[in-house]
C-alpha cells in the first residue's frame, strides 16, 4: 500500500454537516478500495492567495491516506464532480520507517 496525503478546499460557506458528509463520502470510497485514512487534520478557514470561483477564503482539510493506486484516480472523479470542492491535491508520501532506512544506509 502507498501513503497519501490528500489537500482539500472547501467553500468557505460551507455547514459542518457539508463538510460531515463529504469526509464520509471520501471514507467510503477509501475502504471500498480496501485503502485506510490514518489522520484527518482539519485546518479551518483561511484566506487564500488568489480567488477561486470568487472566493476569497476556504476550509481546509489535510487527509493522510494509505491505498493503492487505484484509490487517486476513483477519489479524483469524485471531487471534481463535488461542488463544494474549491480545490484538492494528492501527494504521495513515504513512510517514516522508509525515510528512516534510507538514512542509515
């Protein structure tokens, strides 16, 4: 399994119950592609560095994932298609126990 780390902006006008059922929606996805989220860090609302869809600020969400790679592709068709998802971004990430091993070699 690969580790992942998925950047999420949200509409900043957004409910907590908008933003409940899109981290679910997001989980289901996930373990029906038999993947793991390890850590879901809720940054909050802030001011982004240019408008998107004429906003000015967004809700970020940071999720940290393990899965295989068929999960970036079935997550990427979901966001695109939630309107409620300003912007997102996936960034493969190596374990600590890897970056570790690769030190002491």
């Amino acid at each position: 399994m690969n580790h992942y780390e998925l950047t999420m902006v949200l509409d900043p006008n957004i409910e907590e119950e908008g933003i409940t059922n899109l981290l679910d929606r997001v989980a289901s996805i996930v373990i029906k592609t038999n993947g793991e989220i390890t850590e879901t860090d809720r940054w909050g609302l802030r001011k982004l560095a240019y408008p998107i869809r004429k906003q000015e600020k967004g809700y970020y969400i940071l999720l940290r994932l393990q899965a295989d790679v068929a999960l970036v592709g079935e997550l990427e068709k979901s966001l695109k298609l939630a309107n409620e998802v300003l912007r997102f971004m996936f960034i493969r990430t190596e374990t600590k126990e890897v970056a570790c091993q690769k030190q002491g070699d």
